[in-house]
C-alpha cells in the first residue's frame, strides 16, 4: 500500500495501537561491539547486504553515511562461531577507508572520504522535529525527508507515492531540537532497534537531496534472505540508473 502526498510533506499515518511494536530494549551503547554472537553465516553477499544483516539478525540499527561502488560490488562470505559484534563489524566493513563507529546507540559505517559540514546533507541541523504522535518507521522518515525537501526547496511541492510503512514498525511521539539530520535518523531506527537507514547519493552529491530521496529506511521484518542493496537508488557510481 502506498500514499500519495500533494504540496506537504505530511505523510499518512497508520495508526494501530493494539499492535506489538517490533523490537528490542535498548542496550547500552558500550555493549554493543562486545555483544556475544553464537552464529553468523553469509555467503556473497556485498558490504550492504551484510551489514544490514548482522543489524537485522542482532537487532542493531545501524546508519550507512557514505557508499561508493566498492560497497555494492563487494563479496564476502562469513561463517562464524561464538564471535561479537565488532569482530563481525571488523570483517564486512574490511573494504579500503571504511570504518565503523558506535553512536549513541547506533552502529554508524562511514569512510575516511565521507563529505564533511556542508558538504553533506546529514550535517544539517534542524531547529525542531516533532513526531506529534505514534507513527510508521517509514512515515517519519517521509516526514524528515519532506521537511529536508522544503528547506531546500522552501517554494516547491511534492507529488508522488510513498510507503506507508508496517504498523508493527513505529515510533514517536517525540521532539528533537537543534539537532542534525543524521542525529534524528538515528532516533529514529533506534527507538526499538528495528531498522537500519542508507544513504542514496554518490560521496560528492551529498550536498543535495536527490528526488528519490537522500536515504532509505530498512525495517528489520525478519526477511533474512533480503538484497537490500538492490533496493537503493544512486546516481553515478557506474551501477544502476534509478527506476
């Protein structure tokens, strides 16, 4: 089911109370790299993939800032015994400049080339956020990325269709002030530690918002076997046009 948001950027809400909320309790930050692993088994999956699936697996949002044509096209296949977080961390993000970094509690990816200040986006800060009630992960993300359209687009409108997002999937309600784009994103995956976003702009287009979005939000559904890859949109890195 989609929606079709016309000259706002308030996106439908589906509210459903009675509903378990996905997720787990929050761990505190510092234990997150020295969390326990029984099991962890990948086979040719690129830099992507396997992120998202130890976070899903784990339960650990985690934010990919910066992406280049090495993390789709990477290969890596892992089996591991009675291993951590970080160890598993250390070897998916083995690529050349990657690295990874707990904030909050977040796992962040980024890379020693990743824009800094203005040059990205995800620094900007916002003077107040709010969720005004409980909503879809998917639709605060549509409200962010509405608010970040219109702060580069103050005389512009949208038109086009958006996910609504699984009610089992939701946050809020909650305000945020003075804080940046990547700090409220990071709220937002993290509040019960089901989802994960991704940045879909090449390194130095970071400094714009594309029309399909700067970045997408996954939900951990439990789907195991998902190519979450294949669902971003990037332009120039020499893989796929968007669709």
């Amino acid at each position: 089911m989609s929606v079709r948001t016309i000259f706002t950027f308030s996106v439908f809400v589906c509210l459903c109370a009675s509903l378990p909320t996905v997720g787990r309790a929050r761990p505190q930050d510092s234990d997150i790299p020295s969390r326990l692993v029984r099991s962890f088994n990948i086979r040719d999956l690129n830099m992507i993939d396997a992120l998202l699936q130890l976070g899903q697996e784990q339960q650990i949002p985690i934010g990919i800032e910066y992406i280049d044509a090495t993390a789709f096209r990477s290969r890596i296949t892992l089996h591991e015994q009675d291993t951590t977080v970080g160890k598993l961390l250390d070897a998916i993000t083995h690529a050349p400049g990657y690295y990874w970094s707990v904030q909050g509690y977040v796992i962040t990816v980024s890379h020693k080339g990743a824009p800094k200040g203005r040059k990205s986006l995800l620094n900007l800060r916002v003077s107040d956020f709010t969720i005004a009630r409980e909503v879809t992960l998917q639709a605060a993300s549509q409200q962010l990325l509405g608010m970040l359209y219109f702060v580069e687009h103050p005389h512009a409108g949208i038109i086009g269709d958006y996910p609504s997002g699984n009610p089992q999937f939701r946050v809020g309600p909650w305000t945020m002030r003075n804080a940046t784009v990547r700090q409220i994103l990071n709220r937002i995956v993290s509040e019960h530690n089901n989802g994960a976003w991704v940045v879909q702009q090449a390194p130095w287009n970071m400094d714009k918002e594309p029309s399909y979005g700067l970045w997408r939000l996954f939900e951990y559904d439990g789907n195991n076997g998902a190519k979450y890859s294949a669902l971003l949109q990037v332009w120039g890195l020499g893989l796929h046009d968007p669709q």
